[in-house]
C-alpha cells in the first residue's frame, strides 16, 4: 500500500469532510511513533494529504523501528520539506531537539502471533517506550498526547454488564499468557496520568475495539479480520478456526482516524474514549460469508480447521459492546458500513 492508492486517497477525502475545525492542525508539528503500523500511516498520510491539498504546512515526524519497511510506505514523501523520518527504538530515548506540537503514540504489538513469541517485547514497549514518549512530551512543552490503547484494557467484566463505558473496568489474570498486552496497555495509561498529574503533561487517551482496512498486517498476524482478508487477497478458501459463532463489531480504519482526530481537537484532558463501531455487531462466520460472496469470481469457500485447543495467543474474554456515547458527543460517528470497510480493503491490496 501507498499513498496514491485510490482506497487511500478516498479514505482521506472523507475524513478531511468530517472535520470542520481542520484549520486547528494546521502549520503544526506532529510526531507519530509506531509510524509504519495500519493506523500510525493512515495519520501520517492524513497530515500529508493536508499538506498536499489544503496548503497545512503540518510538519510530520514519522518514527519507525524499521527504516526499509518506512520508506515502502512513506515513498511519496522522501523530498518533501515537510515529511521526516526518525529512525530508532522507542524503547530507547527520544532524543529529537526540535518543537513538537503533537505526539500520537501508536508503537505496539497486537499481533496473538507476536503475544506468544515475543512477550516482553510487547511489554517492553508498551511501559519504557511509553515512558519514553512522555519523557519527550516533558521535555518539548508539546500541547498534547493521543495514546492509542485497546478495549482489551477493560478485562473481563462481570455478567452483569451488558456494555462498557469507559470507567467500568473488569478482572485481569497476570499469570494467564497473553496478558503481557492487556497488562502492559493498562500500566501504559497509568504512565500517561502519572505524567499529567506530576508533570501537567496533557494527554488523552483512545480505546480502540476491531480496527481493520487498508495497510493492515494480514500476513502471519493470526487476528481473524487480517487472516480472512489475507485469504482472499491470495486467493485462498477463507479458513474458521473456530466455529465461528462469535461475534464481533469491526471499525474502518477511516472511521477510526476520525475518532482520533476528534480525541485530539476535542476532547478532555486526561481522559479515555471509546472508538468501536457498535453499529453492525456480526458473528465471525457471517464476515468470512461477506468476503465471499463479495469476490464470486474468486469461487472461493468458508471451510473449518478447527483445533482441539483454542490458540492461547487469542483473547477468551466474552463480548461485551462497548458503550462509544462519549466519544460521539464529541461530534464523531462511524460513517463506514462493514460490507463497504471490507471491499475497499480488499481493493486496497490490488
């Protein structure tokens, strides 16, 4: 994927209409660690795409672990005056000497792949390069922090809750494997209110629940959305490891972005919001249906491989429908239905 892919350049003219203060962003100074993950680059395009169509002279800092997969993505850039890329570990010290407006820290790991093979590296990144982040904020004087955190915060809540806002929290085993993620997200916001309070680092904080669309990791990342995607990219039969009955609400990457936005124009200091698309709950089997009958051409099935054992990499958290009320008084609704979300992320890997 890059830039000029049509899906993209769609994607961005929408979220540009959504947003009526857009001038707030303009001639700023935006650092996006993470830079080379599905929504990171989709915010690095966004300000690029600002800069290419409304004269925003935003300056984009793109910090990346990995500079050869960057420079796939951020091509279209090498040139430009505005664009930079800063490459390191966010683990290590952010030593950038220059002002700094905005930081949307979105570097983490939520691949069940990556929970299994490689724990303290989530961990590591989600508490030192967190610290790191804001250690940075600290020492630039920057406006504000959009961290990117996970539904996946809340644990398991009781059966009594029917939905979450964002203050009802739930249980979390420490000893149980892939709670490296969950863990290590919840001592993540700590760390940003931690900063607010001793510090007066202004940050806010996005739940987000099932994204998916474009730029997506959907080779060996074990999440059912990239899995079904991949299948049919590659032509392959759509494979359930499950029975598939469980159900799920999917958010569009541009819907997810518009949220983002919002948080950072909008929204209240030292406080989290929901993002998910409550809108078309669906069980996993029906998503694999919609692909599909979307691509006939492709005469691809919906077959069951399903192992004795769950993989221990995926959550066994019940579903539970995240309350987003919050979120949408801040002016910002999903716009994307799914069966539109998954073409345009299939064409996007065209």
């Amino acid at each position: 994927m890059n830039y000029r892919n049509d899906i993209v350049q769609g994607d961005m003219r929408n979220i540009c209409i959504q947003l009526n203060d857009i001038e707030q962003l303009f001639h700023r100074v935006v650092l996006i660690t993470g830079a080379s993950g599905m929504l990171a680059t989709y915010l690095v395009y966004f300000f690029m795409y600002l800069n290419e169509k409304k004269d925003a002279e935003i300056h984009v800092i793109a910090l990346v672990r990995n500079e050869d997969k960057a420079w796939k993505k951020f091509g279209d850039f090498c040139d430009d005056k505005y664009f930079e890329l800063l490459v390191q570990d966010v683990c290590e010290p952010i030593n950038y000497g220059g002002h700094i407006d905005y930081i949307f820290h979105m570097a983490g790991n939520a691949s069940p792949k990556s929970i299994l093979s490689d724990p303290v590296d989530i961990i590591r990144t989600n508490t030192l390069g967190t610290i790191n982040v804001m250690e940075l904020a600290r020492k630039s004087k920057v406006e504000k922090v959009i961290y990117a955190s996970t539904r996946e915060v809340y644990g398991k809540e009781a059966e009594s809750i029917k939905e979450i806002r964002e203050e009802v929290f739930g249980s979390l085993d420490p000893m149980e494997r892939r709670s490296c993620y969950p863990e290590s997200k919840r001592i993540s916001e700590s760390i940003l209110q931690s900063f607010y309070y001793q510090y007066g680092i202004k940050s806010s904080i996005v739940r987000i629940a099932h994204a998916y669309g474009p730029g997506m990791a959907i080779d060996n990342d074990g999440r059912v959305m990239a899995d079904f995607i991949s299948d049919v990219v590659h032509n392959r039969n759509i494979v359930l490891k499950s029975t598939g009955e469980a159900i799920r609400a999917f958010c569009y990457i541009s819907d997810a972005i518009t949220a983002i936005l919002f948080v950072l124009l909008y929204g209240n200091t030292a406080e989290a919001y929901n993002v998910a698309n409550e809108t078309e709950e669906i069980r996993i089997s029906k998503v694999a249906e919609l692909l599909v009958e979307l691509y006939p051409e492709k005469e691809l099935k919906v077959v069951f491989d399903i192992p004795k054992e769950m993989s221990l990499g995926y959550s066994k958290m019940g579903r539970v429908k995240l309350n987003t009320e919050k979120t949408e008084k801040l002016g910002w609704s999903c716009q994307v239905k799914l069966v539109d979300g998954l073409r345009r992320t299939v064409e996007s890997f065209k």
